[in-house]
C-alpha cells in the first residue's frame, strides 16, 4: 500500500480537528482542513498556517476540487443531522476522485456491537460503514481502504465541555445502573495520537475497527474522585446516602426502563429526538450489560499505553480536577473552595479553544448540558 503524506481533516471547529491538524503537521504530513463557508477569521489564525479551504458540503464539485490528489480524508464532522449529511458527500467525493484512505465520524459508541446496533441512533453510522466496506471491497475502487475508531465516550470532554458522563458543576450525578458499570474511555489527545499512527501504518490499519482506550473506569470512581477533591461542605443533603452525600445528590437510572422508555418515544408519533437520542446513547455506554467496555484493544498496534492502576487514577484526577475548575469549583489546593479561575488549557485569547477543548466562559454546567444535546438532535438554543 502506498504511503500516505497528504491528509484532509474534515470539520476543524469541534473538540478534535483543529489539534489533529496541528499534529498532523507536526507529524509531518501535509495537512489542509475542510470547512464550511463563513469560517471566522478569529478561528482560522487559531489553525497556525494550516491551509483551510472553506466549501459547501452540497456542492459536489467544490468537495472533489478540494480532495483532488489528497491520500487521505478524516471526518471529525459529528452526529449532527447536517453533518452526517456532510459525511456522505464527503465519502462519495473521496471515491470519485480517488482518496486511499477514509476515516469518518466514529468515535464513541461500539458501533460494532450487536444490541447497540440496534439502537435508532446509530442507524446512519451503520449505513456509511456499509458504504465504506462496500467501496474497499468493490473493483471500482481498487486503492480504497477505511479504518474505523471506537473510544468510548471522550472523557475530558465528556466531563468539561459537554457533562454527560458527570455533571460535576450541578453537583447532581446521574449514574446509570447503580455507577458501577465499567465503560471505557479515551481522551481527545488519546484519539489524535491514534489517528496520527493509523496513517502511518497504512498497510496494518487497513480496512480495519480498531478499538483504543485510556483506560476502564465507572461512575462512581469519577464521583469519588471529585469528592475527594472538594473541600468539606458546611452543609449535607438529606436526599441522597453513601460517602458521597455531603457533595452530591444522586439520581439513579435503570438502563433498561431507559431503554424501554426510549423506544416508546422513538416510535411515537411527531417524536421529539431529544427524547429518544440521548437515552439511546446512554443506554449504549452505561448499561449494566456493559457495551462499551473494551476487553480487548489495539493500542499495542498503534503505540499507545493502556492505562492502569496509579496512572488511569492521574489521569482521572486531572480530568476531574479540570471539570471542577471549568465550572468554577475550586478542589483541594485551589482557592479554599472559592471561584476558580478556568484553566488556561483550556481557553485561549479571544475564546479560541485550544488543547482541543472550547471554552465554557461563563455558562452553567445545565446549559453546557442542554447545548449539547440540542446540537447533537440538530438544534441551537438561544443564547
């Protein structure tokens, strides 16, 4: 198979493309990012010289103009309603003008899974694998490989920017089947790092899942280590019970009445998908049948570490940590429990995210919560 040293990054706006665009240059490759007309100039500074070509994504001859000569394309494009329709055109653009090598929006849930891949949600992911498996294997396409990525839910986002594992900054811990359930999880850096080394070793990454983590965590080891981090409250609440009742309420969710009431509104007439889509995806990482949690990995494959023991608990208590000062809780060794001032790795000059995390600036944990399951069901609330 033939080296790949020129990368389109699709989608540079979120959580993961525009640190996979400098690390690709870093790494050495030649690297431009695809865009969406309209991209500011405030985000395009941000990109360090990366070449950016803004497009319309419905416009078929725009992508195969900007993807001529290009080995490889990546899709950090999302779930959103419009780009997974970006998606599609973004893959039949790369067959028409002949991309090596495509690696879409995966990242997540194990899609792979035979109970998950039943679940509504996932139906368009399915269908562009379908495509992609379709496209590797046909005589059409001689030179076309893909490669799929499974995570897990991203931990550093899922606590700080959109708090869906834990909503730390509400100090309401939803756990889902009591919060033992082990689930898998990867951070940003994590996955940046994988699909550096996925394209330089085309030949073993061809045509391939591959499933990376950290590490495996529960819930209530997140919960426990915030607690830990918290100073000591001069109140408790009478509503929940255990070690962590002077920091947390808790509500507890049965994954399988989820699940239940999830299909029920998936087949009622005019559903609402805010009622069905998140419920899906919860029930996919956190169900007592643990669906997401990898038992077997290929991070030896693509040189990454596996994290146990001491280490998964650094790195657990840095991304906890971080999620307590984004939302303005100081921890041990902070301001003695006051307003913490946000990490600065985590906002850059003008609000430009950098490290690959937007800045919360000063939105609640709530409304950082309902913005994300807004735009993931394809809507925007208003400021």
């Amino acid at each position: 198979m033939a080296e790949i040293t020129k990368v389109t990054v699709a989608g540079v706006t979120g959580a993961i493309g525009q640190p996979l665009v400098e690390a690709l240059a870093q790494a050495g490759f030649t690297v431009q990012a695809l865009t969406r007309t309209g991209l500011s100039d405030t985000v395009q500074r941000s990109l360090n010289g990366i070449k950016v070509i803004q497009t319309d994504y419905t416009n078929r001859q725009q992508l195969e103009l900007a993807l001529q000569g290009q080995h490889a394309v990546i899709s950090t494009l999302g779930d959103t309603a419009g780009a997974v329709a970006a998606q599609q055109a973004l893959i039949e653009a790369s067959l028409a003008t002949g991309v090596h090598r495509f690696i879409p929006s995966e990242f997540g849930s194990d899609t792979l899974h035979p109970r998950v891949r039943t679940f509504p949600f996932f139906a368009t992911k399915l269908a562009h694998q379908a495509l992609l498996h379709h496209a590797a294997t046909s005589t059409h396409h001689p030179n076309f490989t893909y490669t799929l990525l499974i995570t897990g839910p991203f931990l550093d986002w899922g606590l700080s920017t959109v708090p869906f594992i834990l909503n730390l900054g509400t100090r309401n811990a939803t756990l889902y089947d009591g919060g033992n359930v082990p689930f898998s999880t990867t951070r940003v850096s994590t996955l940046v790092a994988a699909l550096v080394a996925t394209l330089r070793k085309p030949h073993a990454t061809a045509n391939r899942t591959l499933y990376i983590h950290d590490g495996i965590i529960t819930q209530n080891q997140l919960l426990a280590q915030a607690t830990a981090l918290l100073p000591t409250p001069t109140t408790t609440t009478t509503t929940t019970t255990g070690d962590h009742q002077q920091h947390f309420t808790r509500t507890l969710v049965d994954t399988r009445v989820l699940e239940a009431e999830a299909w029920e509104a998936f087949h009622a007439v005019q559903a609402d998908p805010l009622t069905w889509i998140f419920p899906f995806i919860n029930a996919s990482l956190w169900s007592r049948d643990q669906l997401c949690v990898f038992r077997r990995t290929d991070n030896r494959l693509l040189g990454l570490p596996e994290l146990e023991g001491v280490e998964l608990a650094g790195v657990v208590e840095d991304e906890v940590r971080a999620a307590l000062r984004v939302f303005g809780i100081c921890g041990n060794g902070g301001n003695g429990g006051g307003v913490c001032a946000p990490l600065p790795s985590l906002a850059g000059e003008g609000g430009v995210p950098i490290d690959g995390m937007p800045a919360v600036d000063s939105r609640t944990a709530d409304k950082a919560f309902e913005e994300g399951r807004a735009k993931l069901a394809g809507f925007v609330l208003s400021s």
